[in-house]
C-alpha cells in the first residue's frame, strides 16, 4: 500500500525528531519476522528506554541526511529495523544482540549504529552491546576516585590502632607490675 506524500513527510519529521532527541540508533535487517516477534523486541526495547521501528529506507536516507551524517554503504538496504536509544545505547544494544541470537541466519541481523555522532558497523555494535551499563561504569568511577582515600583512611586508622596497642600494652605491664605493691602492702 502507497503511503501518501503528506503521510511521509510526518513521517520524515518523526524520526528526525527521533534520532535528535536520542543517544542514538541501531540498525538491523529483519526478514520473516512476524507480528509477534516484532512486538516482543519492541516491547523489549521499551524497558531500555528505546523505541523500534520499521522504516521504508528512502524515508530514513532522507532523515539521516537532514541530520548531515554520511551513512555507510549496505547500512540502510533491505528491510531495515530501527531503534532509537532515549537513553543509554549499550542496553538497547544487549538487547538487539540476545534477539538476533535466538533467530536462526539471516532472520535478524545487526547492521550497525550510529551512536553520538559516529557510524559503527555490526561488530562494533556487537562490542557495544557487551560494554556495562552506564550506573555500572559510573559506580567504578566513583570506587576509583574513592580508593585512595579509603587507602589514606586505612593508613591512618592502623598507625593509630599500633599507638594504641602501646599504650594498651604498657597499661597492662603497669597494672601487672602494681599488684606484687599491693599485696605487700
């Protein structure tokens, strides 16, 4: 069925709207997906903050040259999926990967993405999918920044706590050595 001109140009306008409101978008070929299929993975893109859609790819060769990137060549042939990532690209990314695993060859497979600014072919797409999320990485940051100072703490605490053994010690020998003038007395 023939999509109407005014139709297309509302849909131009969505998804460059989309992809500029984005971190970014994955690109995948599908073939004999059905209905279903289509609304688990879109389902599943959701609880990464991420919305899929099935694009006519004149319609999104125009979108991405509105947006001045250069595409790469093969990224946007055939039947052609995308995702556009509203928050963080890695987990959309999981995502794509552990669904086109679960296909048999040639069902679903992950083109590439355009993450930031930049194109990444399949593989580096695949790499992205394995990287942590980001409260992961921010939560290693953070424990990097904070080790020396745990360190430091750990220094100090211990120097004191062999101060303190000392004087723990010598209070002992005192105590021992006041009860032989005790008793005499």
């Amino acid at each position: 069925m023939a999509i109407s001109r005014i139709r297309k140009e509302e849909l131009v306008t969505e998804y460059t709207q989309q992809l500029q409101s984005s971190q970014g978008a994955i690109f995948a070929h599908y073939k004999s997906l059905n209905v279903p299929q289509i609304e688990e993975l879109r389902r599943e893109a959701r609880e990464k903050e991420g919305q899929v859609f099935v694009i006519k790819n004149t319609l999104f060769q125009r979108v991405i040259e509105a947006s001045s990137y250069e595409t790469p060549e093969g990224m946007i042939d055939g039947p052609t999926l995308v995702a556009f990532c509203h928050q963080d690209a890695p987990p959309l990314a999981k995502v794509f990967k552990n669904f086109a695993g679960g296909m048999e060859s040639g069902e679903f497979n992950i083109k590439g993405a355009l993450v930031e600014g930049r194109f990444y072919n399949a593989e580096e797409t695949a790499r992205l999918a394995e990287l942590p999320s980001r409260d992961v990485m921010f939560s290693k940051v953070l424990a990097t920044i904070n080790a020396p100072a745990t360190q430091t703490v750990g220094v100090v605490a211990s120097s004191v706590r062999q101060i303190l053994n000392v004087i723990q010690a010598y209070v002992d020998k005192l105590e021992e050595g006041d009860k032989p003038l005790a008793d005499a007395a």
